[in-house]
C-alpha cells in the first residue's frame, strides 16, 4: 500500500483521538470538579455521579460551543451541532469513569487528602479515553459524531 493510502486508513482512527481528547478536557474538568465538589460536600455516590456527569456535559459541550460560535454559528445551531457531536462520546466517557470510580473499592468514598480518590479518578478518565476512542471512530466513519464538526474548526 502507499503513502497516501496508508494516511487515509489513518485518518478516521487520527480525528477519533482528536475528537476524544477534545471531549476529554471537557469531560474530565467536569468531571474532576463535580467529584470534588461533591465530596468537599459530603455528598453520597448517586449525588457525586450525578453532579459529576452533569459537569461533565456542560464543560465538554461548552468546550465545543466555543470555537463553533466563534465561527459564526448561530447559537441555535451551535448548541444543536454541539448535541449531536459530543454527545455519544461524553456518556460513553461518563459510563466507563463513573463505572470505573464505583467499581475501586472505597473510591467513591474517598475523601479529598486520599490518594485514592484522585488516582481512581485520573485511571477512570485514561480508560474512558482508551474505550471512547473506538466509538469516536466509528462515528465518524459514518459521518456522525465529531465529524459534523470538521468544517467549522480545525480537528
């Protein structure tokens, strides 16, 4: 195989890990700032996943919303746009890192000076990214997900 083609085997696999480390800052700043959040609050699990996957949706489309806007995108349009782009890929993520920090033992309840609270949930997001990539892909090899979003910014 050439060159060439070898680059366009590549390229759906390249904007899946750009596409995944795109949502990845917004998911884990949401994420890591709701688990904070809620434990400084004392919060239970539910409450901690809850404020946590709800962080994790506003930081990971803002993030989007941004540049998109910036672009001249009505905001109508750059909210629906941002929708459809990340939001497979932000609950694959909040799944599997959600999944994960309940799974650990005691990491749900650990408190903020625990090494274990912050190593489970610096792990759950490298493994959120290492299994969202795969779903990245695939959207956008269908023209879904991330790949609505190639022609208003540079991913």
């Amino acid at each position: 195989m050439d060159h060439a083609g070898a680059h366009r085997m590549d390229s759906p696999t390249r904007s899946a890990v750009q596409a995944t480390l795109h949502c990845l800052t917004g998911c884990a700043i949401g994420e890591i700032l709701g688990m904070v959040l809620a434990t400084a609050l004392g919060l239970g699990a539910v409450l901690s996943v809850v404020v946590a996957v709800f962080l994790a949706f506003v930081f990971g489309y803002a993030l989007t919303l941004r540049p998109v806007i910036a672009a001249g995108v009505p905001p109508r349009r750059a909210v629906r746009l941002a929708v459809a782009s990340d939001t497979v890929s932000i609950a694959t993520m909040e799944v599997v890192d959600n999944a994960f920090i309940l799974l650990v033992p005691g990491a749900i309840a650990a408190g903020l000076a625990d090494g274990l609270f912050w190593w489970s949930l610096l792990l759950s997001l490298v493994i959120a990214f290492f299994l969202t990539v795969p779903v990245n892909r695939w959207l956008i090899v269908r023209g879904r997900g991330h790949a609505v979003m190639h022609e208003l910014h540079g991913h």
